[in-house]
C-alpha cells in the first residue's frame, strides 16, 4: 500500500527515484510524484497513474538535484487524481512529504489547522501531517527532525512517511509506525530510503531497518542518525541484504507472474532446502527449534492470514490435525481482531504473511501476544514487520514475489506448513514410521512433479481460451483440494475480473447448483483419494445440469476423463502434497484467461502487493 522512496547523496536523485519507484510499483500504481531539492529549489511533480505516467508528466521539466523523495500510491482517502498525488507541499512550498499508512485523527487536525488559517487542496489524510510539522516548525522555532517528532506525537494511525525541506539541503527526515521502512548504507556518503529493499539492493547491500517509533535523520555530511520518539539517540543496527538483483527482473518472461509461476519448482526447493534431510530422515527447523516442545505439546494451534496467506493455512489445518492430531482454527486476521477471540496461553498462534506487513495480520499477532499465547511466523519477507514481530518463525524462502496475485509464495507456505506438521507429528508419534518415511520421500519429489505440471501450460492456455468471455466460474474441491478451489477462484477474480467462488464440492449442492447452465465453468479438483468417488458423483451433478468441467486429475484417470469437457493431468501424489500440484494448472488457467482478456496480470485494477492498511 504506497511505496516510498528517498535519497540523499552525491549523485542526481530523480533517475535513482524513479528507477526505485518502479520496483515499488506493485505497491499501488494509482499515482506517482517525486520531489527533488536542488540548485532550482525544490520541485514536485506528480499525476494519476503508473510511474510511466510520471515520467511523461516530468518530461522536460529540470530535475537537477541530489537529495529527493518519491512515492506511488495506492488510494485510501481521496480519490485517485493529481491533487491527490504525493507529495505533499507546505503552504509556504518549504516541505514535501511522503506517506504510507493511514492517519486515523486526520479530521480532528485538519480541523484544527484549518481554524488557525491552513488552507488543504487535497482529499487525502496525508496532507495534515506536512501543515502540522510546518506549523510546528514555524511556532517552536524546532529543527526539521524536532518538529516531525512532536507532530508524531499528535498523530494516530500508521505512518511511514519522507519529509524534505528546502531550509535544511541535505537532509532527510523519515518516521515509522506500523508501515515499513529500510534504509541502505552506501558509499561516499550515499544514503537510500524505501518501503522495502527493492530499491536499494541495486546500490548497496547494507541496510537498517527501522522499528516502530524511530524517527531517521539522512544526512549527506553527518551520515545516519536514529532517535526513538522520545529523543533518545538510538545506534542503528547494519544488516546485509541477502536477495539477488535478478529476482527482481522479469528473466524473460512476459509478466511476473508467469516467471513466479515457473519459478516453483525452485522456490519450494530452496523452502525444504536444509530442513528436509532424507538421509537422516529428519525434517529441522531452525527458526523454531527453541519452540518445538511448545508445538508439540499444544492443545490448540490457531492460523491467522489474509487472502492467499489464509488459505495457505487451511491446507495447515488439515496437515496438522491429519499428522500431528492438533485442533486448528484458521482465522482471516482482519475477523480474529476485531472478535475478542478466546487466546490460551499455551496456544500457538501461527501467522502466515508473504509479505510480512499486512496490517490485519500485524494487529492480530499483537492481540494474541498481549493474551501470552506464543506467536510463530511464516514470511517471505525478510526483515518484514511480522518476521520482527512474532516469536519466531520460518522464512519461506520464495525469493522476491513482484506479481501482485501470489502464486509461489503460496505452495512454498504449504510446503513450510507440511514440514511443520510433519515434524510436530514425528515427535508426537502420531505417523506411523514408515509412512513417516514414505511421506519425506513423496514431499521431496514434489518440485520434479511440478515440473512436469508446468508442461501442461499449452493445454490449459487452450482450454483458458476457450472460457475467457466467461462472466462467472465455480471452482469445486473436497478436503485438502477445498483450500485449493478457494484460490483458483482468488486468482481468477483478482487478475482477470471474471467473478469466481471456490466451494467444498459437497455443498454445491446446496445453493451454488442453481448458478449452474451451459455458459458456466466449474473447475473441480478430481485426484484420486480419499474423496475422489465422492467427486466424481459433484461432476456428474454439474454435467446433468450442462455445466462445462474442467476436472484437475491424476495421470492416468480414466473415469473423470470421459465425463468432463477438458482434463488436465497432474501426478499421483498423496493427499495431503495435492494442493502443491493442483494449485499450478489454476494459477496459469487465470494467467492465461486475464493476459487473454487484455488485463494487466502484475498489477491489477485497485489492488496492491502489501497490504499496510486495514
Ligand atoms: O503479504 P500477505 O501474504 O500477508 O498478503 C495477504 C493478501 O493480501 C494476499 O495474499 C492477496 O490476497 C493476494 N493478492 C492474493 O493473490
């Protein structure tokens, strides 16, 4: 939700803003601005739209200078327009801001300031925050860092937020709350400011990630400083950034989500990579070895997420009570917080975040940790909010995911989930030995089998051609393939704005039947196992009614074959390993309909990547 960037060095600022911006894009593209303070003062450029708009916006206009701040945004307050662009200016045109977050007592101060004579322009929360620290600037007389610190101190809600300001060159001033905010370290002198370390990783690999309730001074001459909001000077701690300059490109392929859909193979590899020892037969997770007799002896295990994260943790739910015969609750964060859900001490709350900010899932690891239950995380993120904030957790290993629809971050936090309820189940006892065995075998075989599954691309391109005028989509699965329809049916809605619903197959019956005409897709999770009898018996119903199948089967089926209207192969696996296949021809099936169907796959209409707001 909003990107943020800013830098203070030696070299011009604008082409390294912009550059920045376009790797923060998936954060919200509904506008862009940067401002730049130089030997022409300081200049604000922004408009609605892409970073591209910006660029053709700027085109012409001087943007000479090496101290700058950039942001897109994605809208809250105030509809996406020029006006409402960031940054911000002062009235007197000395500050400009930028901000992530909301500002929950922004009527109240825009009231008060607007009774002391400010005048606001725009519709957004934002615009408080730059009349505030102007006025407090101008009536205590206080430096920049000061006066963004006292107006911090009037202000409720979620900030990350830039200020530059004419009188003081050379500097800037940045202040965290709940919405993140790293800063890289570079040479001679160089200093770099972003929402994540995308934009930096470029220029250096060294960087702070700043806490709640710090505010940053970026100086070109005296370098770093961080205070606390209190004035305390605090020492900032340098952390080597790990991710790889070519995660971040598109590698060749047309969209990111195509390059992460194909990139699965690998990430649920590098997820299992050091953890899964086939040897040894032992599954290890370091990040949560300190807490393993805790989940072992757990009498309840609650999985909190959002989204794909949420559905990640179903299929955790039935791998945990399945292996390691824990009770789960899964719970969307944004419901668990605002519920006043009974917490036990001895609970293991389980948090899944790929981007380890979304602020319902932040807040409702916060309740649980106030009620003394013991939080563990599962990120993609490193150094995220949540990763920082839980525990302990484990690190999904994913590598960067740029498309805004999840695709390889949900099979590697399935895959983190298996291990986990593999592992709790082991020293439970509640696996039998050799299954035990034979499962490690069959998880590690995993990533060749969604190889192959990735060959099935022609095919379901075909098949998605067939279907793309298509207004809605009813996506159907039992048991551990339920969690799997649920996201086929997020991801076809979210990138190709076809309405979709995912349904346990069962209770099609139930309502969704009467939906059910010729137009109509239904994409039904067929494998063999437990249920598969069972499911063959749903298409049946769907095909007596003239609905069209696309049925997920085993290699080899015969049976669904001959009754669906297309069939697309997946290897045999267990049950319990299925939505790591089944979930890959649905990801490209929404790829394809949306590509097909002009729509921009990596950054859909109103969405964002990180969802900072609630
Ligand atoms: O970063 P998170 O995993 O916490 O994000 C949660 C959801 O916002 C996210 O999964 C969203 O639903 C995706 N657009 C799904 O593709």
């Amino acid at each position: 939700m909003c990107g943020i960037v800013g830098y203070v060095g030696s070299k011009q600022a604008y082409p390294l803003l912009i550059n920045g911006l376009r790797r923060l894009e998936y954060r919200g593209y509904d506008s862009a601005g940067v401002a730049i303070l130089g030997t022409d003062g300081l200049i604000v450029s922004k408009c609605k739209g892409r970073v591209s708009d910006l660029e053709a916006h700027v085109n012409g206009t001087p943007m000479a200078g090496t101290v700058g701040i950039g942001h897109t945004r994605w809208a809250t307050h105030g509809e996406p327009n020029d006006v409402n662009a960031h940054p911000h200016v002062s009235t007197n045109g000395d500050l400009a801001l930028i901000h992530n977050g909301i500002i929950e007592n922004y009527a109240p101060l825009k009231e008060e300031l607007i009774s002391r004579g400010y005048k606001f322009s725009s519709e957004t929360d934002t615009e408080v925050l730059v009349h505030l620290i102007d006025d407090i600037r101008r009536n205590e007389g206080t430096d920049l860092a000061e006066s963004v610190r006292l107006a911090l101190e009037n202000v409720v809600g979620a900030y990350a937020i830039v200020v530059v300001d004419r009188n003081t060159p050379g500097t800037l001033v940045a202040a965290r709350k709940s919405s993140p905010l790293v800063i890289g370290i570079g040479e001679g002198g160089d200093l770099f400011l972003a929402s994540d370390a995308t934009p930096i990783v470029e220029h250096t690999r060294n960087v702070v990630y700043m806490e709640d309730g710090e505010i940053a001074i970026l100086d070109r001459e005296q370098g770093l400083r961080v205070r606390n909001i209190k004035n305390q000077e605090k020492r900032p701690s340098i952390q080597a950034l790990e991710i790889q300059l070519e995660a971040l490109e598109k590698g060749g392929f047309e969209h990111f989500m195509l390059k992460e859909i194909y990139e699965q193979p690998r990430s649920i590899r590098d997820s299992m990579r050091g953890r899964l020892n086939l040897a040894q037969g032992s599954i290890v997770l370091g990040g949560i070895k300190d807490y393993e007799q805790r989940i072992v002896n757990a009498k309840r295990i609650l999985i909190v997420g959002c989204g794909t994260s949420w559905h990640a943790g179903m299929v955790g739910e039935y791998l945990f009570e399945e292996f390691a015969r824990i009770p789960v609750e899964v719970e969307y964060a944004s419901e668990f917080r605002y519920r006043n859900p009974v917490i036990n001490e001895d609970d293991i709350v389980i948090a899944i975040s790929q981007s380890g900010e979304t602020a319902d899932t932040l807040a409702a690891i916060e309740l649980a940790k106030g009620r003394g239950a013991t939080i563990l995380g599962i990120c993609n993120v490193v150094g995220s909010s949540i990763a920082r904030q839980t525990h302990a957790g484990s690190y999904t290993h994913a590598g960067p995911e740029i498309g805004v629809a999840s695709t390889k971050a949900f099979t590697a936090q399935v895959t983190l989930l298996t291990l986990m309820a593999l592992m709790v189940g082991q020293r439970k006892g509640t696996i039998d030995g050799a299954r035990y065995r034979q499962l490690l075998l069959e998880l590690e075989a995993i990533p060749a089998k969604v190889e192959k599954v990735l060959k099935t691309e022609a095919q379901v391109k075909y098949i998605g051609d067939i279907y793309k005028e298509a207004r809605n989509a009813l996506y159907l699965g039992r048991g551990y393939s339920f969690p799997v329809a649920l996201e086929g049916a997020l991801k076809l809605k979210e990138i190709s704005y076809i309405h979709a619903e995912g349904y346990p197959a069962a209770e099609m019956k139930h309502g969704p039947i009467a939906l059910i005409d010729e137009e109509m897709p239904v994409i039904v999770i067929a494998t063999h196992g437990a249920s598969y009898e069972k499911v063959v018996s749903n298409i049946q119903e769907v095909k007596a009614r003239k609905g069209k199948v696309i049925a997920i089967v085993t290699e080899g089926d015969t049976t669904v074959k001959e009754i669906a209207d297309h069939s697309i192969e997946i290897p045999a696996s267990p049950d319990a390993f299925v939505p790591l296949l089944a979930v890959v021809p649905l990801q490209l099936l929404s790829y394809h309909m949306a590509v097909m169907r002009g729509c921009n796959v990596d950054q859909p209409r109103n969405l964002a990547k990180s969802v900072t707001v609630e």
